[in-house]
C-alpha cells in the first residue's frame, strides 16, 4: 500500500526545540514511570515499557536516568497520584487532535487545554468526537533500499499488522502496540535498524494541508498544546505538504 510519510512531521520539526527548552526529558520519564507502575518493570514483559525505553534512549537519555524511572514506577512512590487522561478536539478548519496527558489535577488540566484550543482556533470536543479516527499502532521506518521481500521474512514470527510503501519509497512496518518490540528486535537482528519508530496514535486517513497559513495555525495548536506541563503527547490527522513544513521550518 502506497502513502505519504505518517510520520508524525511535526514532531520531527519539534524535537530540537522541544530538548532546547528540556520539556522532552520530564515527559519521558513521567511515561517511564506510569507504564513501569501500569505493567512492571520489566520491558520483556511489558510492551509499553519497552517502547518507552526505546523513545527515551533515541532522545539521548542516559540509562540510569531511565533506570530511576523505571524504579520509581515500579515502587509505586508514595506521593505520586498522576492518571492519566485523554482530550479530543478540532483545530483550525475542523483538524482532528488528540492531546494525551498526565495530571494529578483534572480542573486544571482540562481548564489548560480547552484555553489552548480557543486560543488557536480551535475547541475542545466531547469524549468519543474524533478517537474513532485514530489507531494506537507502533510504527518503524526501515532504512532507504530495504526490501519489501526482506522487510516481510524478517518479521515474518511477529506478524506485524502491515507493510507499507511511502512516496519517498522506503518501507514503514505497521504493528500492534504489544508488538512494537518484538518486530523491532527481528528487524535489529537481521540488520534493518529502523531510522524512525514509534507508538502512538495514528488517523485512519489524513487531512492534506497544502495552505501555509493554516498550516501555520495547526503547528501554532499543536506548539501550545505541547508546551502545557501535563501534557504528553499531541496527535493530528494533518499531513503538510513538504514545502509547507520547509517553509515553517525556516521560519523557526
């Protein structure tokens, strides 16, 4: 199946800016612990965890800092009453986002959020308005000239959900969540290391934006959504144009 790149492109517009201002660090660990406290501590049995470790070392975080989160999970710190909540909402021109976060205190949390949206031009939805668009998958990008025929063998006792081609040509492994690592152990082994993976929550059809302008308003969203404290992830159903993202990216 043919498709544009789903990688979430605003997150890799974002990562610099969001390690520069030492957000991506507090957000790693607040899952770390929460899905070390969820399933265990151990990442071989417990498919959230592992693809949290995962996250947290491509974004160059030490492993005993990992460790420590990992263990003040899995201990159940007194003290520590995050839960974990889901917002869904429309953004400029009815752009479906999900916004994932951690809270110990839901009025302000909520109160936070919806501000955002009306802020940017967007509003805060009912439960259910659009989470039926979206998917929780795992995703690994696998490196330029991998072929489909190998890409399949290798993953073959994993079974991932699909293998799809993107218009740049590489090939993009589509999982379940709990499979997430076990593919990308398979795909390691047999010398196809992933340039890109995640676990998150993908639509099931995407909203082209061609307009810089509202290409603009939605990354305006996305950035003021991102930087709320107890937020941790924010998904879209947005797919920009490569020019647009080009041309919002030079200007910071």
């Amino acid at each position: 199946m043919a498709g544009h790149s789903k990688w979430a492109n605003i997150k890799h517009r974002k990562a610099a800016q969001d390690a520069r201002r030492g957000k991506i660090f507090n957000k790693l660990i607040r899952e770390l612990s929460v899905a070390a406290r969820h399933g265990g501590g151990d990442p071989a049995d417990n498919p959230r965890l592992r693809a949290a470790i995962d996250k947290a070392l491509s974004n160059n975080m030490t492993k005993d800092t990992i460790q420590r989160a990992v263990d003040r999970g899995a201990g159940n710190v007194d003290g520590d009453a995050m839960e974990e909540v889901v917002y869904e909402g429309y953004g400029p021109e009815g752009v479906a986002v999900m916004v994932e976060a951690m809270t110990d205190n839901r009025n302000r949390t909520v109160s936070e959020v919806r501000h955002a949206f009306n802020k940017q031009g967007g509003n805060l939805g009912t439960t259910g308005s659009v989470a039926f668009m979206f998917h929780r998958q795992g995703r690994l990008t696998l490196p330029e000239d991998t072929s489909e025929e190998a890409a399949m063998e290798a993953t073959l006792d994993a079974e991932p959900e699909e293998i799809e081609t993107l218009d740049d040509g590489r090939l993009e492994v589509v999982t379940s969540p709990d499979s997430f690592g076990t593919i990308k152990d398979a795909l390691v082994e047999a010398g196809m290391e992933p340039s890109a993976s995640d676990v998150g929550l993908f639509p099931d059809n995407y909203t082209r934006i061609a307009d810089a302008d509202l290409g603009r308003r939605i990354i305006k969203l996305v950035d003021r959504l991102e930087d709320l404290d107890d937020v941790q992830n924010v998904f879209t159903n947005a797919d920009f144009d490569d020019a647009i993202l080009e041309s919002l990216h030079d200007e910071g």
